[in-house]
C-alpha cells in the first residue's frame, strides 16, 4: 500500500494535500508577479492593453502539462518526479540530462533568488526611514553574508523533516497572500481617472497617448513569456515519494496549485491594470525598471507601500523552502537508482529527510549566490532553468503519449 511508511532508510510518506498544494503554489508564486505583468511593457513592446488575454492563452499549454504532470504522479509516486517518468516512460538518457538541467538551474536560481532578497529588506529599511541600516544592507560583504545566512536556515529547516517544513511554509504561504491582496484590493478600488489625477497633483505629469494595433507575433511573444509564471508545479511531482495517498492527492494538488497560482496571478493583473493605465506603465518601463510597489506609490500611504515591499519579499522567500526539497528529491532518486554514489540517498532516521542531497544542493545554491555577487548576471541560472523546465514539460506529455505503447510490449 502507498498511504504506509516505506522501509526503514527511505522516504516516508508523511504530506498531505496541503501540505503538496502548498509546495508546488510557492514554487511557483515568487516576486515575479510583481514584476513581470509590469516589465512586459518594456519585454514584448506593443502588447498594450492585450496583456491579460495573453496571459489567459500561455494557461493552455500550461493546462496540458499539468494534466500530464497529474497523471503520471499517480502512476507512478516516487521522489524524483521529472526524472522518474521520463527514465521510465522514455529513456532513462532523456531522464537525466533533462532533469540534471533542471537541478542544475534550480539549485543556482535558488542561490539567485537569496542574494535578490536582501535588497528588498534595504527598499523596506528605506521606507522606514532607516537610512543608516538601508546603507548597511547594500555592503557587499553584509548582502552575500546574509544571503547565505537565508540560504542555509531553509536547507537546515528543511533538514528537521517534513513537519516542520510544513508549519513554516503554508503560514509563509497564507501572509503572502494576505500582503498580495492589498494590492488586488488598491487596483479594483481606483481606476485609470484616479490615477491621472494623483499623478498630475504629485508631479504635474500626464498620462501619455498612445495606440497600438493587435498582431499575432506580438501576443505569441508575450504568451511565451507569461508562459514562466506555471513553471514550478512539478515540484508537487518531486514530493511524490512523501505523499499520503498519492494517487489521489498527487493529482489534486497540481490542479489546485495551478488552477491558484494562476488565479491570483489573472486577479493580480487585471488589478494593476485597473488602477494603472498601460501607456504609462509602457512609457515608464521603457525608461527604468518598474514594479507593482513604485506603480501604488502614488496610491497608498508609506505604511502600506511598505507592506506591499513585504509582500514581494515574503513571496521570494516562500520560493526557497518548496524549491529545496524539490531539487534535493531528484538528486535523491538519482542515488537510488545508482547514478551517484547510494551514500547521497542516505535519509536521517529521526527526520526521515535525504540530508546529504539537501547538503549538496545547499552547496550548489551558495555558488549561485557568490556567483551574482561576483559576476553580476543574475540571469543565467534563470535562464537555464526555464529552457529545462520547457523540455521538462514536453517531455512529460511525450511520456504521457508513450507509456501506454511501451506497457504493451512488456512481457
């Protein structure tokens, strides 16, 4: 039976479905959403108005993922998701190379996101008026120190086992959501007047005319990059192996954390561009870089544009914990299936947590953190974890198609 504990030495299936739900909606709910309907603008010019219908259109092959994610979860429940359907449904060469990808760019993108975080704790001391500690958050030595003081606490949060990892997350979870809905709330409540007014009393500036025409390429562009607001998901599907009952809560997660997190990202959205006309955020964003946070500035008071700051740092963070044991768990079934060394499978037998892949993935991340600080590209590792994630997705619908044709050449 699944729902038992597995033999001594493993993983134990100790999730349940909300705690499944809340892994794949803060792998997937970063800072992003208060950055990229924005910046869109400025990324794919001329989108315009079209940014909502555009984003309802990258929803589909998202869906289809989903849907293919879903099914081969409950087939198929074992830590290491990804890998696991792809080695067994395809080939296992496809299986590693693809999900080594996927590790690779997460584990950096986690180190990525760490070292993003300490400016937005330097943007709320500033708000507060806290010159002098907004000053010392932005020393170098400070900001990679803390970084990886962050870093660390989650891998070792993480390393107490399923329970406590679970406590910190969903109350992470539901405060980012509060601090998101002051945002939806600000948007539906003023209009597009509403703003004109306050920004011509504030700065005696108007908002700019302008037009643009609908063509197809411009909103296949857009869809493609609103397409990254779903990745994230399958890190439910690398949880496999620790789910109660997973071929029914498996399954439920994924729709639940899909069908959430692109909700509040729609709502999201549809606010921001309620309260905020686009040819402002469009001429704006081709000048500098903009966020929900700067774009309410002139909406809110200090204290709730603060608590906006918040909400975009309380999302970065709520990344970390579900993308640790999501990376930790590929790396986990990779040593059971003999591809490293079965020492790194190994799992604490009071916590039940692979502690020497979470130690190793911890380790991967610190370079993704000494490396924004050193190079300067915070990109790269998000770059790669994007283009892995999209062959991921294709993948898993191939295997989707596939297995059935393989199960009937069995003996």
């Amino acid at each position: 039976m699944t729902n038992s504990p597995n033999k001594k030495g493993s993983l134990y299936r100790q999730l349940g479905l909300v705690g499944l739900a809340a892994t794949g909606i803060c792998s997937m709910l970063g800072a992003s959403v208060y950055v990229v309907p924005i910046m869109i603008q400025r990324n794919v010019p001329d989108i315009g108005p079209y940014v909502l219908p555009a984003f309802l259109f990258a929803a589909l092959p998202a869906l289809f993922a989903a849907f293919a994610y879903a099914s081969l979860a409950s087939a198929m429940p074992r830590a290491g998701g990804s890998y696991i359907f792809a080695s067994r449904g395809l080939h296992p060469y496809l299986g590693f190379v693809a999900s080594f990808a996927q590790w690779f760019g997460l584990t950096i993108v986690i180190g990525v996101i760490c070292y993003v975080i300490i400016p937005f704790f330097r943007d709320m001391a500033a708000a507060m008026e806290m010159e002098q500690l907004a000053h010392t958050l932005d020393t170098g030595w400070i900001r990679v120190s803390l970084a990886l003081l962050l870093l660390w606490t989650f891998v070792g949060i993480n390393m107490r086992g399923l329970q406590f990892y679970e406590r910190t997350l969903i109350p992470l979870m539901i405060l980012m959501f509060a601090l998101g809905g002051i945002v939806i709330v600000t948007g539906f409540s003023n209009n597009h007047a509403d703003f004109a007014d306050i920004l011509l009393e504030q700065n005696g500036n108007t908002i700019p005319q302008k037009e643009v025409s609908f063509s197809i390429g411009t909103f296949l562009a857009a869809a493609a990059v609103l397409f990254s607001s779903f990745i994230g998901f399958d890190s439910i599907a690398q949880a496999g192996g620790e789910a109660k009952n997973p071929e029914k809560l498996l399954p439920k997660a994924i729709a639940i954390a899909v069908l959430t997190v692109g909700s509040f990202y729609f709502i999201f959205t549809a606010a921001v561009y309620h309260a905020v006309p686009w040819e402002y955020i469009a001429q704006e964003a081709q000048e500098k870089d903009i966020t929900a946070p700067g774009l309410f500035s002139y909406l809110l008071s200090p204290a709730w544009g603060l608590a906006i700051i918040a909400g975009a740092a309380i999302a970065l963070i709520n990344d970390l914990p579900a993308m640790l044991l999501s990376v930790s768990r590929l790396l986990f079934a990779w040593a059971e299936d003999g591809l490293f060394s079965k020492k790194i499978a190994a799992v604490h037998p009071a916590t039940q947590t692979p502690i020497v892949a979470l130690f190793i993935s911890g380790i991967m991340a610190t370079i993704g953190i000494l490396g924004s600080h050193f190079a300067g590209d915070f990109f790269l590792g998000v770059d790669i974890m994007v283009t892995s994630m999209l062959v991921n997705f294709i993948l898993m619908c191939l295997t989707l198609i596939c297995i059935p044709k393989k199960i009937q050449l069995l003996p």
